[in-house]
C-alpha cells in the first residue's frame, strides 16, 4: 500500500493576499483623506518668520544692517551701505508676493512695516499680522532679533 502523508499547506493562497491589500489600501485611503490640507496662511508665516531669521543672520555675517519691509502685497530685502539702502535681489533676498487669499494688516496709516537688524542681530521690536480668511497669524520680532510666530489677537 502506497501511503503518503497529507499534504499541510504552507503560507497563504493568492485569495488571502488580495484581501489583505485591499483591506491596507482602504487603511492608506482613510488616513489620506483624513490628513489635513494644505495651510496658505501657517505657509506664508512660516516662510516668512524663515527669511527674517535669515535676514538677521545675514546681518551678523555681513556686518550690515538688513532690512525688510513688509507691504500688502509682498516683502523685500535692504542692506545698509555706506552710500545708503541697496535692494537685495540674489536669491535667497528676491522680493517675494504673498500667495492668493493671504493679506498682511500693516499698522494704520502706513504702507510698509519694516523691520531692521543691526549687525549684533538686535531689532526693534515689530509684529505683523497676516490674515487669511477669518483666521490670523503675527509674526513677531523681540529686541534681541528672535522671530516668532503665534496666533493673531483680534
């Protein structure tokens, strides 16, 4: 009599691996559509609480006063020379646009909110507000040159 041992089966059938990745692909979908979307405004402040730092850390490097100035419409780059303020255009001190939808609330009765950095990296202690639909970040500059950004009183 010919006996042979019955057969255990080893691993998983193709079946089970299907079922396993659709259920990993509805797993991934949820998380996707549950994370949260894209900030323009966090963006932009962020981005700008960013170039002020670097603007303060080129001050020090350079020995020069930088200034940036702030309008509804975007911000830019100055260095102190000793004939007077030079734009700065080289990346990274091109003058950068706000994005569609974002506003800066400039102090009343001003175009601009500048802020200076002096070659120590100290400042004048400035905010500025910036809006995006109902809600508001600051950006803010101590005297010691630290940028924050929080939210925005009303």
């Amino acid at each position: 009599m010919n006996q042979r041992a019955p057969r255990h089966s080893r691993g998983f059938t193709l079946v089970e691996l299907m079922v396993v990745l659709f259920i990993i692909g509805l797993a991934g979908a949820a998380v996707a559509m549950t994370a949260p979307g894209r900030d323009p405004l966090r963006e932009q402040a962020d981005r700008f609480a960013a170039r002020l730092a670097l603007a303060r850390d080129e001050a020090i490097l350079g020995t020069r006063t930088i200034e940036v100035t702030a309008t509804s419409q975007g911000y830019g780059f100055s260095r102190r020379q000793f004939e007077g303020w030079q734009a700065l255009h080289a990346p990274p001190f091109g003058n950068v646009l706000w994005e569609d939808g974002v506003r800066a609330r400039l102090p009343r009765n001003d175009e601009r909110q500048r802020f200076q950095f002096d070659p120590t990296g100290a400042a004048l202690p400035r905010s500025l507000r910036l809006e995006h639909e109902a809600d508001g970040l600051t950006v803010e500059v101590d005297a010691a040159g630290k940028v924050r950004v929080h939210a925005a009183r009303r």
